[in-house]
C-alpha cells in the first residue's frame, strides 16, 4: 500500500450541517398528521488529513445520518459539507473512489460467491490498476488473517470473518478516507485485536483518515486521540477520551476475583467497594485515574487470581456530561492528535 502524507488541512469539513426528515404519524383511523425530526442539527467540524477520530453517541443520536451525509447517500438538508473539497451529495460517483465505507451490520461483499470473487469484482469496480491491486490485496490478507478465507462463500463466513472481510474490501482502491461504523460489533476478543491492530497500521502507514462510530469505548481507546460526541444531533463534546471522562465526571469499574471469598476491600485509596459476588468484587473508581496503582495496592494486601477494568458506557458517559452541565471541549483544526500507539 502507498504511504500518503499526512496533514493540517481539513480532508472532512461540516459547517451547520442539517438532515430533517418528514415523519408521518397516525392521528385518529384516517387521518396522519406531518411532524420533522432533526437527526442532524447545526453540525460543524473539521477532520484534518491523516487524523483518526472516534465519533460516537447514542442510538438515534445521528451518527449514521452524518456517514450517509458524509457518502452522498444522504442530501443534507441544510448547511454546508466537503470530502476532500467534494460535495458528496452531487458528485457521489467521483467521491467514491477517494472513500471506504464499512457499515458493521451490512456487508458490501457479494453473498453467494467466494471472498476472492467479491475482491476481483472490487477491482474492476474501481478500476485499480492491477499491480495496486495485488499489492493491497496481498497486505491486506496478510494483515487480516484473511488467506484461509478467500475460497469461502460470504455467506459461508463467522461474522468476525466477515467483517474483516469487508475492512479489506473498503481499503484495496486506496482510499483516503475510511468511514468504519460499529466494525467490531459482535466480534470475539482475538476478532476485535486483529481489526484493531490492522487500523492502527493503516493508518500510521497510509496516512488514512478514519471517522470511527463505535458503542465500544475500547475501540476509542485504542485507536483514537480525539473523540466528538453527537447527541440529538449535536455536537457535545470534542477533545480526548480523558476529557471526555473528566467533563462527565464518570466512574470506571475494576472487577476483582479473589481466591476465596472476603469482606469488601476496603483502604484502597480512590476506590470504593460496589458490589461483592463470592469471591469476586466490583470497584469504582474515577474514570480520570490509572487503575494500575490500584491494582498493585490490591495485589499487595489480597490473593489476587485476576482482574480486568471495564469502561462506563457511551450512554452513561453522555447522561453524566449532561448532568453535570458539562461544556464541549473543542478540538481546534490545524491541531495535530495522531493515532494511538
């Protein structure tokens, strides 16, 4: 794959973006009245060239309207939007070749042929010259473990298989821009390091900009410095994951089993004990704060089996934003935030 520089110039830019639908509603046995739903109100970023950013919200917040948006699929109905200086909505097919786009339920490979078939079909879809083709290809079945499959019939494959199947599919044109909503979704724990590990060489190799829509936080976590959160169709926070914490004054959990069941630990600086099942406790403590010194406090004073930290969710994280009248961090464009390590 080619390496493509990165920069400060915005490759994705919204200013007052709007998307209103018209929703009919039974009023009575005949008659319907007409009401508007904003899904997208007064949208405005900028993602520079190279950056990778985890947008991310509740379910109806707008999230997949702005991809549609940001694709063509969708016409905003206010506002104005550019893909690289293209506006999506009317010149679709031109954009298309500079984009990626892998919706997490849906596939873009064709059902009944082989994972190899969908690639060539691919291929002359795009027009890729043969040599970028094989080229791609080749990185791309290396990287994502993809060699065992290219036989199998799409429909023959795991959802993790597919989906890893579909990540290969969007890159082997050389886009640009990769949008990924929910990639991870259903996906087992060794599925979902794959896919990861996979985006975060792209796009340090490439220099691809990537728009990720997640409800796993550890997808942000691991692969995204910045974070935007949209909610009823606004923007309400941009900046990092630990300001977004810190702004929502949120609680991560650490999950402790112990050889032999105790009475709540207690004494841990920070922590407070939440809930205990046998050998096995529930720790809260700040979302801010390293969960490494309480795990060497706990291992030093309780016989530790293991432990794992679970993040508060996306939905929390935003009720707790609001609740505690949070203001939305901005994310100044021309600001380098490079992909996680």
């Amino acid at each position: 794959m080619g390496t493509v520089e990165t920069g400060a110039d915005p490759l994705i830019e919204l200013v007052d973006v709007e998307k209103v639908f018209t929703v009919r509603r039974r009023a009575g046995r005949l008659r319907r009245t007409r009401h508007e739903v904003r899904a997208v109100d007064g949208l405005t970023f900028q993602v520079p060239r190279g950056e990778m950013v985890g947008y991310i919200g509740p379910n109806g917040a707008g999230k997949s309207t702005t991809i549609k948006m940001l694709t063509g699929i969708l016409v905003p109905s206010g506002g104005r939007l550019r893909v690289a200086g293209i506006d999506p909505s009317k010149e679709r097919t031109r954009l298309a070749r500079r984009i990626g786009v892998v919706f997490g339920q849906r596939t873009t490979l064709w059902w009944d042929l082989p994972l190899k078939d969908s690639y060539e079909l691919v291929r002359r879809m795009y027009r890729v010259p043969s040599a970028v083709f094989r080229t791609n290809l080749a990185r791309c079945v290396e990287l994502l473990d993809l060699a065992p499959l290219l036989d199998v019939p799409v429909r023959q494959l795991s959802l993790g298989q597919r989906m890893r199947g579909d990540i290969a599919a969007a890159l082997l044109h050389d886009p640009e821009v990769l949008y990924l909503d929910e990639p991870t979704i259903g996906l087992d724990v060794v599925s979902k390091a794959r896919v990861r590990a996979f985006l975060r060489e792209v796009n340090a190799e490439r220099g691809t900009t990537v728009l990720l829509t997640t409800h796993d936080l550890t997808d942000i976590e691991q692969l995204c410095r910045r974070v935007m959160v949209i909610d009823h169709g606004h923007l309400v926070f941009d900046g990092d994951l630990d300001g977004l914490r810190a702004a929502a004054d949120g609680e991560r959990t650490l999950v402790v089993h112990l050889e032999r069941e105790l009475p709540p630990i207690d004494g841990i600086p920070g922590a407070r004990t939440v809930r205990v099942e046998g050998p096995r406790q529930w720790l809260a403590f700040p979302a801010t704060r390293s969960a490494a010194p309480l795990v060497t406090e706990i291992a030093a004073r309780y016989p530790l089996v293991d432990l794992s930290v679970r993040e508060p969710d996306i939905e929390t994280l935003i009720a707790e934003l609001y609740a505690g009248g949070g203001t939305v961090a901005r994310h100044e464009p021309g600001d380098e935030v490079p992909a996680a390590p």
